[in-house]
C-alpha cells in the first residue's frame, strides 16, 4: 500500500457536470446514481443523476465521469473483494 499512496491522487470537477479522478486502482462498481472506485486514498463513493463513465485509463488509473454530481465521499477499504468484474463471474 505504501506503493500507492505515493502514485498521485488528484480530483477535478468542472460545474457539477464532469470530474477527473487520478489513482484509481478499479471501478468496483457503477450505475446512473452511485459510482463507487477503489483509489490510492481508499473506496471513493460518487453520488449523483444520470452518471456515466466518460474514460477509464486502466493503465494511468484515471477515470472521468459525466452527470449531475451531487457528493463525492470516500471509507477505508476493509478488505480485497476481487474486483467488480471478480464479484461478477462467481
């Protein structure tokens, strides 16, 4: 984990309407009113209205996400849970 507290985490959000996330290790799962991501800093939880994922650069871990933005939190990550693809395909 020290490994990846050192990769940067940086947000930026334009209007409400669009935000860019660094350090994303994965999207552990989306719909239109919650995108929740594992980042550096822990479990990133988006909540909004009609939300997308506009670009996902798995190699660079950024994401940018499209919508009505309403709150942006983040919880400690208790433990690995495989992935959302992972969770799927049990």
């Amino acid at each position: 984990m020290d490994k990846d507290i050192q990769q940067p985490h940086e947000l930026r959000l334009d209007n409400r309407a669009r935000l860019t996330v660094s350090g994303v290790r994965e999207v552990e799962s989306f719909d239109e009113s919650v995108i929740v991501l594992s980042t550096v800093r822990g479990l990133m939880i988006i909540r909004g209205e009609k939300l997308r994922l506009q670009a996902l650069s798995v190699d660079g871990g950024q994401v940018s996400v499209g919508g009505l933005i309403d709150s942006l939190s983040y919880e400690e990550e208790k433990e690995k849970r495989g992935g959302f693809l992972g969770r799927l395909l049990r």
